[in-house]
C-alpha cells in the first residue's frame, strides 16, 4: 500500500509541475475536468487518486 501512495504522490507531484510551468492555477484544471479546486489539490498532494472521467473530459476540450 506504501508504494502505491508513493506513486500517487510523485504523480501529483508531476502533475503540479507540470501545472505551475503551463502557468496554470488549480482552479484552472478544475474547470476544465469538473471537479473543484481541492479536488485538484487532492490529486496533487497525493491523498486522492484520479480517475479516466475527469481527464479524459478535459483533455477533448
């Protein structure tokens, strides 16, 4: 289970970075996805998992 809350982090962390260097806020993908901002949070501090819905929906936008 440790190595899976590893890997959630460090792909939160990706993920954060990848955010601030496009210059994006956390409200930014939260539109996008449909989700709110703690939500992104969540998914970037590595306390909640993402799922295909919310990603899939922003990426055709």
């Amino acid at each position: 289970m440790d190595d899976r809350r590893d890997r959630l982090r460090a792909l939160g962390e990706l993920l954060r970075r990848l955010r601030k260097d496009a210059g994006l806020t956390g409200k930014d993908p939260a539109s996008r996805a449909g989700v709110t901002q703690p939500t992104i949070s969540r998914i970037e501090t590595g306390l909640l998992s993402s799922t295909a819905g919310p990603s899939v929906s922003a990426s055709r936008r």
